[in-house]
C-alpha cells in the first residue's frame, strides 16, 4: 500500500490528490482504544493458550488486542474496535466478580519469606469465603514475622563444619544453629 503512494507521489502530480485521499481515509479508519485494566486480569482474559481473546477477536478481522502493563490498547476499524472493547469490559466485570481480588500491604523487609507480586503488596485471589480468613492469616504471620528476632552473622567457610555439624546435625528448626 505505501509503495502504491510513494510510486503516485513520485510519477504524476495530478494524482496527488487521490493519493492523499486515500492515505486521509486510511487513517481515519484506524482507532486506538485504551482500557486501563489490572494486570492480574490479563491472564484470565487471554485464557489458557490464548483461548479467550481468540474467541472474543474471531469476527473482528481488524482489531489488534496488546496488553501492555495495566492496560490494554485496542487497535483496528472504528466499529470493530467498539465491539472489541465492549465485550473486554463485559468480560472484565464478569471477572471481577467472580474472581475476588485483594491487595494486603507488606513490609518489604518480610518480601523473602511471602511471594509479592508488587511494591509491597501481597495479591489474594480465590473465593469470597476464604478471602477474608486468608487477609487475617497473612496479617498474622506478618504480625509473627515484626515480632521475631533475627541476627546475622558471617561465619568463614573453613568453620562451617564446627557450626553446622556432619551433614547439619547440629542445625534445628531450619534457623537456629545449636
């Protein structure tokens, strides 16, 4: 296509303005739709091997779907575009009922011992029923993690098997050394 116009503009001035035309008419064909969405949502709306957004882009020949971050850009003809976004955001409110979701603030200095997704939040996801009993766990072993008191101290390899013992047998509970 770009090479038909780049030939037109290059050949014959009078047909400069059918070029020009027709280049308007493609980019007012294109629409850019951006849907600010959590990035935890992606993986449900892509689907296991990409799945879902097969099945919701199967009719609409003309629509690029990126997930970028916590969003989602759609790209494609203005109409195909509408209908893409229309069912994401059917799909996204679906989602986020039925896949409960919770942010918990963690110190990072705990990070090491709880799996964090962000800065320092821990994501719970799952059902209604245990969301709430999973939050009061994770504040309580978080509360058991501020409570403990840790000491670090660099040992030399050469006296390791003096601390540690043949094979560990002097070590007990995973953390305290005997």
């Amino acid at each position: 296509m770009c090479n038909l116009i780049l030939s037109l503009l290059r050949d014959e001035k009078a047909k400069l303005d059918p070029a020009l035309t027709l280049v308007y008419s493609k980019a007012n064909n294109v629409k850019t739709e951006h849907m600010d969405v959590p990035i935890w949502l992606h993986k449900y709306i892509i689907g296991k091997k990409g799945e879902n957004i097969k099945y919701m882009t199967q009719d609409l020949s003309k629509v690029q779907v990126d997930f970028i971050d916590e969003s989602i850009n759609v790209e494609g003809s203005p109409k195909e575009v509408y209908k893409a976004c229309k069912r994401l955001k059917e799909m996204i409110d679906t989602l986020r009922y039925q896949v409960p979701y919770e942010e918990v603030e963690v110190n990072p200095v705990f990070h090491r011992r709880i799996i964090v997704v962000s800065d320092s939040k821990v994501v719970l996801k799952g059902a209604k029923d245990f969301l709430e009993p999973a939050k009061q766990r994770l504040h309580e072993i978080v509360e058991d993690l501020e409570a403990m008191v840790t000491f670090e101290c660099i040992i030399s390899q050469e006296h390791h098997p003096t601390v540690l013992g043949t094979r560990g047998s002097k070590k007990q509970n995973n953390s305290t050394i005997v």
